[in-house]
C-alpha cells in the first residue's frame, strides 16, 4: 500500500529529505506518495540568488564544503557536476581588520591552528608576547575532562587570548555568527578538543591531518576543491532538486501550526492554516523555534528542548562599484572584522573575485555581513541606516571613492541556530524523546551543523529512516 509521507519545511533540508524519498520511490522497493509544505511563496529557504543588471547576487549562501561529501554527491545525482565551479585561484588570501586597515591572515592558518611559523612569526596581527604564547601550544597540558567547553575558553586555554581575538572570533565564530564565549567546540568544531585528547596538541594535530589529506588527495586524485559554487548561483541546487519532483508534491504557502498523532489511524494530522493532512510519516524540518511550535500539543517536553534553542539573525548587503573607484587591490577572497575592531561588518566577501562569472569586468561586487549574536541591535534600524554604516566601514577599508551602482539588502531573521555549550547532550535529549514517534524525524539546521552540507546530510539520513521505518511497518502488516 502506498504510504504517504509529508515534509515540513522546503528549505534544502526539506528538499534534500523530499529528493531522498522521491528517489527511494523509484527504486521500487517501497511506494511511496510525499507532499512538500512550505508556508512562503518560493523554495530554498535562505538559499537565493539573484539577476540583475549582469550581476549575480547570492542573498544567501554562496557555496558549500567539498569534505562533507552529502552536498556533493547529490548535485553529482542531480547532473550538476559540469556547472560546479571553484573558487578563482587568489592564493586563497584572506584578509583581517587590525587597528582599522586590512592585513592578510597568515598563511597557514586554519580556524585556529597556526601551521606555520614563518608566515606567524612576519605576521604584524600578533605581538611578540602572542607569537610566544601561541608557539607553547603543543607544551599546553590537555584538559583532564572531556566535557564540552566554549570555543572562547578553548582557544584562550590553548593559543593566548590573541588567537582568539584576531582569528578564531573572526573565523568561526563568524560562520555561526555567534558569541564565542557561548558557542559549544564539541558541537561546531569536534576536530579540534579530538586533536587535543590524541596529539595532546591542535598545531601537531593540524599539521598530521594536513600531510594526511595531502596524501589522500594524491592517492584519490582528489577532484574539488575545500569549497564549490555553482556557475548561475546556488539557487540553481534548489530548481533542480525542484525539477525532479513529481507534480503535486509541493504546496507553498501553507504554514504549518499543528501536527498530531491519531492513535486510532496510526497516522500523523497536519494542519495547516488552510487544511488538514494525513500522513502515515512526517519529517520535519522547520527551524527548531517553529518545530516547537507545531510540536507543543504533540509532546510539551520535546517542544521545551526545541524551543531552548536560540538563534541570531544577520543580514547581507550586496554591493556593486566601478572597479576603478576601489583602491584596494581586491587581490583575495574578502575580509573578516574582529569585534574587537568596533565595526559594523562582521564579514566581506569579494564576490566577484571569489568566482568567476559574477560581475561584468569593470564591476567588483563585494557582499558584507551584518549583525549575528554580537551585534543584533545593528538589524533594528531601517535599511538605509544600516547600508549607510556598512558603506562607511567599507569604503574606508577598501579605499572607495565613489557610489555604489548597486546596493541589496536581504534580513534573515532568527536564521542562525546558536550552538551553545552542552548543545549536544540536548541534541541527545531530542533523539531519545523522538524514539517514542518511529515515524516523525527532525532534521535541518537546528541540530548537527548549519551547513549545507550538513543540512542535505540530515534530510536524506531522515528521508532513509523514515522510508525503512516504513518498510519494516509494512512487512509486518503484511506477515500478519
Ligand atoms: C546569510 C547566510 C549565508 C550562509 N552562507 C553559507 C554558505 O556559504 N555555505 C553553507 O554551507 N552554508 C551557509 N549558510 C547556512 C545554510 O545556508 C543554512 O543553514 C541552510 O541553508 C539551512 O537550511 P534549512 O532547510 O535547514 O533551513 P531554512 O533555509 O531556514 O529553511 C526552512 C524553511 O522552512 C519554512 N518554514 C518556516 N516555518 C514554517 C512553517 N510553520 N510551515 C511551513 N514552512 C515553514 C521557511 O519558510 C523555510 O523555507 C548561510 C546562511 C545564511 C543565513
């Protein structure tokens, strides 16, 4: 019998598990009827791109990680693999805020961990007394509980308070755009406490896992790069995972309020505020404060969990200038600002230099990030107050002269899931709460990392579940 599953939410998380089960579908070994809910009016959730005036805007993201391989394999599913594109070859520069100028990160430095020392020890980001605090890592003993701690406390204890300040904030805690102080190492970078505990050292254990996918990628002739793009924008992803539905599987504008359980059926209820469905299996993957919502009638203590997880809202401002009226040599892939630096951006990319076949020639296009758990009244103001202040922090970074050509600003409110300490023990709490609902999963951002990547990851892993959830409901009935 056909089984009808309903998927909440039409962000990649939602359309990743949708795909998953339409490909589930076709191999025949379950049959199976899906229905996509997306309570606005377009697919993709933050994922946008935008064509305008011979420019190409991402609102949102603008590439995904090539070592987290889910992403990947589904645009290779979905005959993307021609139009993935790299990043233009700057040296992979990136540049730093210090003392209101723009100096390039040294070499070598991943997140946290310096790999090395010449391009350090040159580096003018660090004081003398910094340089030595961080070249006594490897002596630093390891921490003798291996509880979760803030990426904040980590790097303080490990590489001085000046790692922190001018690399890690910037970096990582930029990507989350979160406090630091707050933010879980066990939930957003596991690698590092892990290299800890068996190198006894992040230098050590960064410079062995680097000779090691050195190594790898020779053995494997490794074909991408650390991060791909796609040639007409990231919105491509979602039209062709789109494509590959099958008609009447998607309904927009329908926001989902409630979603509960009909023990007499053994099937889910979902309403929304135009109808009510039926499904035997739902996936749900709104963000964490809208599960909640959805779930608070379900089961109040798993919507507790849910609803404890905060989020932080940024913005990006997209904008366009006459190449000739920037100073700088644009010659990397865009800034970060360091708190520490006072500034209204928290982040630069230059978009037209990052990937190629985003601005006409004589156009750069640069796209600033705004707000994040640091600086959230910065959102409050209205449009043209916040374009003023990121224009004035850009324009005197980069040495502009004239005006934009174009300006776009795109809010994204409560977008970004705030993985604070002991993050993963509540995810834990979650799991165990879910096992009581075999077929209900919960996948998306709001749990084991927001990106893309990571979110194609756990719709088709909730898609897989369900789907085998099912199958082994189905046999039974039909055994018994
Ligand atoms: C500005 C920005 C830049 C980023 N850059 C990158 C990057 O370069 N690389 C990268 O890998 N990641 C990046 N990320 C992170 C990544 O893009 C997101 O974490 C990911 O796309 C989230 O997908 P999602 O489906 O889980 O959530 P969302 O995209 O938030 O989708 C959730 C969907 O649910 C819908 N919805 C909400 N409530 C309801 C309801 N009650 N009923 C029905 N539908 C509802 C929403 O309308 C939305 O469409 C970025 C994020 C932002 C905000």
């Amino acid at each position: 019998m056909t089984k009808h599953i309903i998927v909440i939410g039409g962000g990649i998380s939602g359309l990743a598990a949708a795909h998953r089960l339409t490909e589930l579908n076709r191999t025949g070994s379950i049959e199976l009827r899906v229905t996509l809910l997306e309570a606005s009016d377009r697919l993709g959730g933050v994922i946008a791109t935008e064509h305008t005036e011979n420019l190409l805007l991402e609102l949102g993201p603008d590439s995904c990680i090539t070592d987290k391989p889910a992403a990947l394999r589904l645009c290779e599913r979905l005959g993307l693999t021609d139009r993935l594109i790299a990043p233009q070859d700057t040296g992979s520069k990136l540049y730093t805020v210090h003392r209101g100028a723009l100096e390039p990160l040294p070499e070598g430095f991943l997140l946290m961990a310096p790999t090395r020392v010449g391009s350090v020890l040159r580096s003018p980001l660090f004081s003398w007394a910094g340089k030595v605090r961080m070249g006594l890592e490897p002596l630093i003993p390891r921490r003798p509980d291996d509880g979760d701690e803030s990426l904040a406390s980590f790097v303080r204890r490990r590489l001085g308070r000046e790692v922190l300040e001018r690399v890690a904030q910037p970096l990582i805690g930029g990507i989350h755009a979160s406090d630091p102080e707050t933010l879980s190492l066990a939930a957003t970078m596991p690698r590092f406490p892990e290299m800890e505990r068996t190198h006894g050292s992040v230098i050590l254990g960064t410079r062995r896992a680097q000779k090691h996918r050195a190594q790898t990628a020779d053995e494997t002739g490794a074909r991408w790069s650390l991060f791909v793009s796609i040639d007409r924008g990231m919105e491509v992803l979602v039209r062709r995972i789109t494509d590959a539905f099958d008609p009447g599987v998607v309904r927009l504008g329908e926001t989902v309020r409630e979603l509960s359980w009909n023990p007499g059926a053994r099937g889910w209820r979902v309403e929304t505020g135009r109808a009510g469905l039926e499904a035997d299996a739902v996936i749900c993957t709104l963000p964490a404060f809208a599960a909640a919502g959805a779930l608070a009638t379900l089961d109040a203590e798993l919507a507790g969990e849910l609803e404890a997880i905060p989020f932080s809202s940024t913005a990006t401002v997209n904008l366009a200038y006459r190449r000739s009226d920037i100073a700088h040599p644009l010659d990397g892939y865009g800034f970060v600002v360091p708190h520490v630096e006072r500034r209204k951006i928290m982040a630069c990319t230059f978009s037209s230099v990052k990937y190629a076949g985003r601005a006409p020639e004589d156009i750069a296009l640069l796209r600033c990030f705004a707000g994040g758990a640091l600086q959230p009244a910065l959102l409050d103001q209205p449009d043209e107050a916040l374009e003023a202040q990121v224009r004035e922090d850009l324009e005197a970074l980069l040495g502009i002269s004239g005006a934009p050509t174009l300006c776009r600003t795109t809010r994204y409110p409560d977008c970004m899931p705030q993985y604070n300490i002991g993050h993963m023990d509540r995810v834990g709490r979650i799991d165990a709460l879910l096992d009581r609902f075999p077929t209900l999963a919960l996948a998306g951002k709001s749990y084991r990392g927001v990106g893309i990547a990571d979110c194609v990851h756990s719709g088709e892993t909730a898609a897989e579940r369900i789907a085998a959830t099912l199958m082994q409901g189905s046999s039974r009935q039909a055994l018994s």
